[in-house]
C-alpha cells in the first residue's frame, strides 16, 4: 500500500498504470480548517486567512471515495483505514462510477 498526496495528472498516470490504484479525497469546510489551525498556533491569522483563500472547497470530484473531515480527527483516520483495508487487492470502480462518500 503507497499512500500520496499527488496532483490530479499524477492520479491519471497513477490509475493508468496502476490497477488497484484507489484515489481519496478529504474534504474540510473553511471554518472547521481555520478553526484547526489557529488551535495549532504555527501560522498567523494572516496566513491561515491567506491559506484559505487559496484552496477549493467544493466537493471533490471523480475519486473513489471523499472522506469529511470535518468531524473528530479520529473518525475520519479509521475511515481512511478501512478505506484502504477494503481496497487492498480489489479493482477501482469503473471511471464514471458513483464516488464512495465515508
């Protein structure tokens, strides 16, 4: 199992390439991601607001599975285990297939 964060051409290469290649998406809403990381006190208010104003927030598209992360941290890494548990050695969904949402 290889876990990545690759751009969306690398997904196509990988899924050319890659049989068993499972693409997942973990989706955040603006407030619950400013809220983590003013917690985390790394970043300015400045910087979070200007991080933020960078990203996409709609609903992820033409992966295998979209993971909320908006709830406990926790719930959404034991989603992202069973994910890959499930997906060991089984093919991906056709492309056009409706996406898992966990």
């Amino acid at each position: 199992t290889v876990v990545a964060d690759p751009s969306q051409t690398m997904i196509a290469i990988a899924r050319a390439r890659y049989r068993h290649c499972h693409a997942v998406a973990i989706s955040i809403d603006a407030a619950t991601m400013r809220q983590r990381l003013t917690a985390r006190g790394r970043e300015s208010q400045a910087d979070i607001e200007t991080r933020i104003a960078r990203l996409d927030f709609t609903a992820p598209l033409g992966y295998d599975a979209v993971i909320d992360n908006t709830g406990p941290l926790d719930d959404a890494a034991a989603r992202f285990r069973a994910i890959i548990a499930s997906s060991r050695n089984r093919d991906r969904p056709p492309i056009g297939a409706a996406n898992a949402v966990c």
